[in-house]
C-alpha cells in the first residue's frame, strides 16, 4: 500500500483526508444517505434530513478544521523530501493530530464561561477541596 501512495499524490491526499476525517470524530452523513438510497430503495434512511442539518451544524468547527488540516496535510506531503507515505504518516501526520487531539481536550476557560453562561453548573470530580480553597471551576 505504500507503494502505491507514496508514487500517487491524489491518491496519499484522499488518504488524509479519511485518516483526519476519522480521527476528528466528524459524524458520517452525506455518504451513508447516498448508499442507503441505492441499496435499499424505497425505505426510510438512518438520518433525516433535519438530523443531518442539525449533525452539520454540531459539526461545524470539527469540518472547519478538517479542512485546514487537510490543506497543512497535503502541503506538507507535497513538499516532503521522503516520499514515504507510511513515513510521512508516522513522523508527520500521527505527531500532528496528537496535537490536535490533545488541544481539543483542554478545557479552557473561555469554555468553561461559555458554558456558565447557558445555565450549566460545574462541579469539580473527586474530594472536596479544603475549607477555604476556591475550586477552578
């Protein structure tokens, strides 16, 4: 399979593409729907339209970043030196969506106010702090 990719751009970029798209977590839609329909014509398809909507919406930051990493990506690659993709794949592309993947696990406090704001109580997990000691949250 390296063969293949490292001597086919195209090829290695809609392979990053599937590779970030599935390690951002992004909800499937648009391709579930159009396969449902040509199997099984005439039934009810898993999402409806409103849903698939609401999924985009939810979304939305998750695809605006898929984007921006694809284009990092492919540029990246691109320019590489080795054209290896399993190497590019291994101390490139892994080392960066590490990265992401952690970034968008921290809990910020431009987070935390948002979510104060809508009505949310926050309570901290674990023992209670000692008398005197302000939680974070």
């Amino acid at each position: 399979m390296d063969a293949l990719l490292s001597t086919s751009l195209d090829m290695a970029n809609a392979v990053l593409r599937v590779l970030t798209f599935e390690e951002l977590g992004i909800r499937h839609t648009c391709h579930e729907m159009a396969i449902y329909r040509n199997i099984y014509q005439g039934g009810s398809p898993p999402y409806s339209e409103e849903d698939i909507d609401e999924f985009h919406n939810e979304d939305a930051e998750l695809i605006a970043r898929l984007e921006s990493l694809v284009a990092e990506f492919e540029n990246a690659y691109a320019s590489s030196k080795d054209p290896s993709f399993y190497n590019f794949s291994k101390e490139y592309w892994r080392p960066r969506m590490n990265k992401v993947m952690a970034e968008m696990e921290e809990v910020t406090e431009e987070y935390v106010s948002g979510v104060k704001q809508v009505g949310v109580v926050l309570k901290p997990l674990g023992p209670k702090p000692p008398p005197g000691i302000e939680s974070t949250y």
